[in-house]
C-alpha cells in the first residue's frame, strides 16, 4: 500500500522521520490504521508485527480529525 492511498490524520505529512515528521497517524480506506513513529524496543513482539512509541498528543490530534 502507497502512502497516498492512506488518509494522514497528523503531522505535516511528508513522511521523514528526523524531519519533524514523526510519529504520524494514517487512516486506510478499509478504516484500519498505520502508525508511523520511532522504533519502540519495549518488549520482543511476535514475527511479523512491530513496536512503535508515540506520545500522547499524536492520538489525540488523531481522535480530533475523526471527530471522535
């Protein structure tokens, strides 16, 4: 999946990490979400999935662009 195909609910939207890009909350269009931010290394996930850290603010400006 491309990231124009997702709908970005934070950010700035240009996708760099280190350029004040992150972390980032995308909507898909089956209404899921992608989480973009910083490599978490609080525990082993299991094969295939991975870990991410974002603060508190970024799921809240998340909630506010669906009206939630």
């Amino acid at each position: 999946m491309a990231r124009e195909q997702l709908t970005r609910l934070t950010g700035n939207g240009n996708g760099n990490c280190g350029k004040d890009d992150c972390p980032d909350v995308y909507r898909t269009a089956s209404g899921s979400f992608v989480v973009q931010g910083d490599v978490s290394n609080a525990f082993t996930p299991p094969d295939g999935e991975g870990l991410v850290e974002i603060p508190e603010p970024v799921p809240r400006e998340a909630v506010r662009a669906l009206g939630w």
